[in-house]
C-alpha cells in the first residue's frame, strides 16, 4: 500500500500563507505584519502592529533574531503579511529616493519605555537635515544630565530612519554610533544634506 | 512573557502537514479550508500554548477538530446537485495519487482514519499520535493496526475478485 500525498507546492503554500494572513488581519488575530523591503541601505524588516510601525531592522539583525524579539515583547502572533506595511514601504522609498523630507505613518511605541521612549519622542522631532547631540535630546526629553541614558535609548532605537536617531551626533563632532552601523549612519546624513542643498 | 517562536515559524515548519493530515482525511479538494481553519484557531490560541515543545501535537489535534467539523457540515449541507460548480481554486488541486486507497481510508471509523494516515503520511511515532489524539500509545498503536488489518483485507479481496 503505497500512503503517499505530496507535500504542496511552494505556490500553493505561498497562496495558503497569503489568505491566512488576510483573513488573520479582518478578524484582529494578526498581532504584528512583517515583510522584508529592498533599499539602498539594503534589505529592511518592516514591523506593525494594528497601532502602527513597531519595529525597523537593518540586515546586520537577522530575521530570526527580530522576530524573536518581537514574539517576547509584543506578540507571539507574528506572521508574513506585507500588505500592512505597504505605505511604510512607498513613504521610504520616497525618503530614500530624496522626495519626502517626513513620514507621516502611525508609530507603536511598544519597545520603547519611560525614559527612552521620551528621548525617542524628543529626536523624532529634529527636523529633516537637521542634527542634534546626545545632551541636547537629554535635555528635550526632561534630564540634561542623562546624556549616557540617552545615548542607550538612541543605540537601541527599534524604529530607525523613521525615528531619525542618526540626526543625533556626539559633541565631538565624530559621526558616533548607530545600531545600521556609522557608515549607515553617514550616509543617511549625507543623503538628507545633499536634497536640504537642492532645496 | 512566553517563550513561543513567532507564528510565522510554526507555519513554515508544520503548514504542509496541516494540509497534508487534511487532504487525507477529507480529500485535496478540502483541504485549504481545513488548512485555514485550523490556522486560525491555532492563532487565536497561541498566546496561551503552555508547552511550546509539543506545538506539533497540539496543531494536528486542532486540524483534525476541523476536519470533524467540516465533515459535519458537509453532512448537513443539502445534497449536492450535480449543476453545483466547485469553486475554481479547489478544482486546480491535483487529485492524490493512489486516490482508490484514500477513499478506503477515509470509510474507517475515525480513529483508525486519523491514526493511520498520522502513522503513515506524517511518520509520526505512536508517542505522538498518542498525544495527539488524546489516546494510550497502546490505543494509538491498535488504531494503526486495525487501519492497516482492514486495508489490507479489503485490497486482498479485490486482487482475488
């Protein structure tokens, strides 16, 4: 007696995937979309929750380790579903293609507690081109003399470019740390001098 | 917090079992439904799972509430007429092989059907098929036997016929 029934193709699953994601989100059990997007600063993981973009990794993160991260602090029900990310997606393709200078998408500040989510808030508001320093976003967020704490915040920032932490510089006038790594850093700071200087 | 891996793992590791146990307990032409239901009520429950180590049991026990359940609404649905049209995504699913066999599977009692094929489609051990079924691993093992015992009695008598 031959028992056999074929595993389904990858079309199938990919089809199977792509309903169970929609119908996940219509009935509220979709806690947290990702999809993974191509930019110049290589591929992103994109995260929302129904609240609005919770996380944003560079690909020195792997999938794994976002996702695991996501499914202990906000929701263990974490599946594919790009179609929630998709304005996210177009809004930072424009900022990456110089056309937009400031996102307008729903934030979901679940990652982010107390004092570093008031740090976050404070660099969320220096302006495109702009730059800051760690005492200055210290000061914004209500204590100028915890500079180093607001450091931590910036280097642990779960929703980069969007929440531009790598407008903020040390006083020294080096480029500083950032969790892309500097020379994303500098990049993103060159990109946004050269559409400032068109302007 | 709990220490289950995102949702998206268990789907890439145990979503073609999920259809697999389904298509052979109910037929291919079934089995994306059975497949999104059980998903969804597997996701539904997932936050609460205690023991992320026998998520595989506790998806297939899930899948096969479902195939229960359509079988039961396909029972109760009015008698299919002829002119009524499978919807288009059904109709391109291949039919299995060895489809003769399958339609013999699913005329056993229950157990012996959902056994069975977790025996043979999805190799699981008795151990397993016993969890996942809420059985003794010696219940699960005479549910597999008497499976394969009339399998076999009824293939013995065709070939002699």
């Amino acid at each position: 007696m031959n028992f056999n029934i074929p595993v389904p193709s990858e079309d199938t699953m990919a089809r199977l995937r792509a309903t169970l994601a929609e119908r996940a989100d219509r009935q509220g059990l979709l806690d947290v979309a990702y999809a993974a997007v191509d930019s110049p600063f290589g591929t992103l993981i994109l995260s929302a929750t129904p609240r609005g973009i919770v996380r944003i990794a560079y690909d020195n993160e792997t999938e794994d380790e976002v996702l695991g991260e996501l499914a202990a602090k906000v929701s263990p029900r974490i599946l594919f579903a790009p179609a929630r990310l998709d304005p996210a997606r177009q809004e930072l393709d424009e900022y990456f293609a110089g056309r937009r200078t400031a996102f307008d998408l729903p934030l979901d500040w679940s990652l982010s507690k107390g004092f570093r989510r008031e740090v976050l808030a404070a660099t969320a508001r220096i302006p495109y081109a702009g730059t800051s320093t760690y005492a200055q976003v210290a000061t914004a967020a209500g204590s100028p003399k915890a500079f180093r704490a607001a450091g931590t915040a910036l280097a642990t920032n779960p929703i980069p470019i969007i929440v531009p932490c790598h407008r903020v510089l040390p006083a020294s006038g080096d480029v500083g740390g950032y969790r892309g790594g500097s020379a994303r850093k500098q990049r993103l700071l060159q990109l946004e001098a050269a559409q400032f200087s068109l302007s | 917090m709990t220490g289950l891996p995102p949702f998206e793992q268990i789907l890439e590791r145990y979503g073609a079992d999920v259809w697999r146990f389904a298509a052979s307990q109910l037929g291919p032409a079934h089995a994306d439904d059975v497949f999104q239901e059980a998903m969804l009520a597997a996701l539904a429950a997932y936050p609460r799972v205690r023991e992320p180590d026998s998520i595989k049991s506790w998806l297939l026990r899930i899948t096969a509430r479902k195939v229960i359940d359509m079988a039961r609404a396909n029972a109760r649905a009015p008698v299919p007429a002829a002119s009524t049209p499978e919807p288009a995504t059904l109709a391109a699913e291949p039919e299995l092989p060895d489809d003769d066999l399958w339609a013999r599977v699913r005329a056993l009692p229950p157990k012996q059907r959902q056994a069975v094929a977790l025996r043979t489609i999805l190799d699981l051990p008795y151990d397993e098929i016993a969890s996942t079924m809420h059985t003794s691993v010696e219940a699960a093992r005479r549910n597999v036997h008497e499976a394969l015992k009339t399998l076999r009695a009824e293939m013995r008598q065709e070939a002699d016929q």
